[in-house]
C-alpha cells in the first residue's frame, strides 16, 4: 500500500510537470511576439505557431527523460524542499541545454533566442511554486492525518531517543512512531523514550505484521553492530521500508551527506554545503557583491591610499600570507596599517590594544576595518569569499590547529571578508574558541540568503568595533 502511495504522488508531479512544461512552452511564443516585439522587433519577422507547437512534443519528451533519470520523482518526504528544487534546478538547466544544442545544431536559427529564454525562466518559476504549493498541501494533509507513515524504531537507546525527540518536532513529515523494539542486550528498565515497547528484535517479524508497519528505523549503536545481519535477515522478505541511523554523531559537526558509488553507499562526514550548484552560487553573489563595493568605496579608498602615501613612509599596500579554502595559501592584500619593520623582531603575531607598530592612520583604519577593503580584489579573484571565516596566518594556524578542537573544520569554505563571528563581536584579540564556535555555526547553516543577512549587520554594525585594533 505504502509503494502504491508513493508511485500515486510520483505520477501526479509527472503529470502536474508535464502540464507546466507544455504551458510555459505555448505561452512563451506570445509573450515573445505578442509582448515584446515593440520593445524588442524579430529581426526575421513572427515565425508561425504551428513551428512552436509542433517542437513542444518533443520538448515534453526530453524533459520528462530528464527528470525522471535525474531521480527528481524519487520520495523526498523527509529532505529539506532545497534539496528538492536544486534537482529540478539542475534537471531543468541540462534539458534545457540540450534543447539549446539540438535547436541550434540540427534546426538552426529557425528558433527565437527569446523564446527559448522566456521557456526557461518561466519554466523554472513555475516548476518552483508547484513544489512549495504541493508541498504546503500535503503537509497540511499530515498534520490532519492523512497520508501517514507507521514507523517502527529498533533499539532503545541515545541514538534512537534523539531521532524520535527530533521527529516530534516535524508533524508535517506524517511519519506515525507506533513504537520501540529493543534489542534483546538492552535492559527493558532503562527505557529511553516515553513510547512502549514492543517487543525485542526476537519478535520483529510478528511486530511489523501485528502493527501494520509501513518503515522500520534501525538505530543501533556500535556495539551492537553485531546484531545488524540477523535483524536485517528478518527484514529480507517484509514490504516495508528500511533506514538505517548510523552511530556518528560524535564524528560529524558540519553535517553529513550519503552518496551512491556504483551501488555502495558511502557517506560523507563533514561536508561543506557550498559544493556543486551551492557553490556557483555564491561565486556569482561575490562578484556582484565585490564589484558594487568596489565602485562605492573607490574614491573612499583613494583618499585612503593617498592619505597612507603622503603621511606615513613606506607602500601603500602589504600582501600577507594568509590560508583559506581547503588550507591553500594565498596572499591577502591591505592597506598598510603598521611600520614597514612591524614584525622584524616579533615574527607572525596578533595586534594588541595600543600597539605601537601601528601608524597613527592605520589606528583609524584598523579601528574603521577600512584596512580590509582592498580584499575586495582577493574576492574578484576567487581567493576569498564577501562572507566567510576570517582567514588567518599559516604560522599561527599552525599553533591554533593543536590547541582548538576542529579548528581546521573552517577552512571548509573560503575565508571571507566579514563572517558571523565577526558582527557578533568575536574578532581581534577575543576567545579562539568561541570564534570556531561560529563560523562551524556559518558553515552548517550556510545560504545566500544568510550571506546577504550578514553583509548588511556589516553595514550597520560590523565596520567599527571595540575589539579592532
């Protein structure tokens, strides 16, 4: 029954997809020639309708292919719906791609440009609010009872107590906990959840079919891996649906990502999100960022380079050694701040409150972070990020990586020019432990749109603080 469900919903979005795509193929000919022309004039004049029609069956067949071998119709109840719309996102750009290359090939100009773009745009849009609108819905139908999950947890442990208190807090996934069987090693008197037990791994078989389970949670511990083969040669030949929970919480602070290998699983312990599509996504945001910054702040950093050059001795400029994505070194460029001879006799070191390397220009600069700005060319060049860890020495990295727990963890993601622990106050001579604290807090939680969020606390609060020095 439960395959059957599944198979059902799968077919709706297959249907609901294919309805989408051949509006938005139709409608595309008349915004373009209809909307458009007195903006923008057809060079070779307004082709027929029928030429456009009669290319939308093909169209529907490519993208259903698409979609269907780009597991887009697989069940993603328990995935977060970006996960969803990044692989409608990267089936709808590769169909759309070859499209392209098939028109322009084997077609030739035959085919409005615009129209082709309007398609894809529109497509996109589309394809997008039906997930949240469908979504929405059968959320709203769960959390009303409707399309519901039994699920059956095995093992009375931490392991499976954290997924059930977790599992509570998401109604809207319709996964019903009916309750737990325990191992036959765990103690029956040191229950770890509120839900009864139904029996020990001795009895799943009679459980599942007395309960009407529809999927089954293993969360076994390591040191009952043990039982792992024997439970899963029970589970052989009962319809239901296995998952697995494995004991590696106290491994993963970043997260965790499962991959398929040739049919192997293998899962990825502290994964960077800002991988694939996440990444050209923020390479794209920094350069628009940079380049708006660049423009806005020039005459400010003129004045700046000028000042530097006319009231202190030495270059305008210093280019430091610093370490960013993956450990690779890069030189970080900035204003020059301090004397040309600031670290002859003290080597690599953090600035101090009144330190007296520090020019009486570079004291406002420093205390202003208008030092910071030519990193903006470090970001065009794909060596930082607008938004990211603050990138730190080699020779201090060296030291911080032996006395500070998964300090290495941060350069995950390209340094950056401002960072979550930045504009909560955690910069200059403050606690390393709670700097790490923040940044692994920005990596795990990484988005755009938490980018954008922490570029404007920089404007409003992040260029001046107590701690710059």
């Amino acid at each position: 029954m439960l395959k059957q469900h599944q198979r059902f919903f799968s077919a709706v979005f297959q249907v609901f997809d294919l309805v989408i795509i051949a509006t938005a193929w139709l409608i595309s000919y008349p915004i373009r020639f209809l909307y458009l022309t007195s903006h923008f004039p057809p060079i070779h004049g307004v082709p027929s309708f029928g030429q456009y029609a009669y290319l939308g069956a093909g169209i529907i067949a490519l993208w259903f292919f698409v979609f269907f071998l780009g597991g887009v119709y697989r069940s993603r109840r328990t995935q977060k719906i970006g996960l969803e719309l990044e692989a409608i996102a990267k089936c709808h750009t590769f169909a759309f791609l070859t499209l392209v290359a098939m028109v322009f090939l084997v077609l030739g100009d035959r085919y409005s440009r615009a129209v082709l773009l309007v398609f894809y745009v529109l497509t996109f849009a589309l394809l997008v609010f039906e997930r949240i609108l469908i979504r929405s819905l059968t959320h709203s139908l769960r959390r009303h009872g409707f399309n519901l999950r039994v699920t059956l947890v095995v093992g009375n442990n931490e392991i499976s107590a954290a997924f059930i208190e977790r599992l509570r807090l998401h109604p809207e996934l319709g996964l019903i906990i009916k309750g737990v069987v325990q191992l036959e090693s765990e103690n029956l008197l040191l229950q770890k959840t509120d839900l009864p037990i139904l029996g020990t791994s001795a009895d799943l078989t009679a459980v599942l079919e007395t309960h009407g389970i529809d999927q089954v949670i293993l969360a076994l511990k390591n040191s009952q891996r043990d039982q792992l083969d024997l439970i899963l040669a029970s589970l052989v030949d009962q319809n239901v649906d296995v998952r697995i929970i494995p004991d590696l919480h106290q491994y993963i602070t970043l997260g965790c990502e499962v991959e398929e290998f040739e049919g192997l699983p293998l899962i990825s312990l502290n994964q960077s999100p800002i991988v694939g599509w996440n990444r050209v996504a923020k390479r794209i945001s920094d350069v628009i960022y940079a380049s708006v910054a660049l423009v806005i702040f020039s005459p400010l950093m003129a004045v700046v380079a000028l000042s530097i050059r006319f009231f202190t001795p030495g270059p305008i400029f210093i280019r430091q050694e610093r370490m960013g994505l993956d450990g690779r070194v890069f030189r970080m460029l900035k204003f020059r701040s301090m004397r040309v001879d600031a670290e002859k006799n003290s080597g690599a070191v953090w600035a101090k409150k009144d330190d007296d390397r520090t020019t009486w220009i570079g004291r406002i600069l420093r205390r202003t972070s208008l030092d910071e700005l030519p990193q903006l060319v470090n970001v065009l060049r794909g060596e930082m990020s607008c938004v990211g860890p603050r990138p730190e020495r080699p020779a201090l990295v060296a030291k911080f990586k032996n006395d500070i727990p998964k300090y290495m963890l941060r350069h995950k993601v390209k340094a950056g020019m401002t960072g979550w622990a930045q504009i909560n106050g955690w910069r200059g001579d403050t606690s390393l432990e709670k700097r790490i604290e923040y940044d692994l807090y920005y990596i795990s939680n990484w988005s755009l749109i938490f980018d954008f969020k922490i570029m404007l606390m920089t404007l409003v609060k992040g260029f001046i603080s107590k701690n710059a020095y």
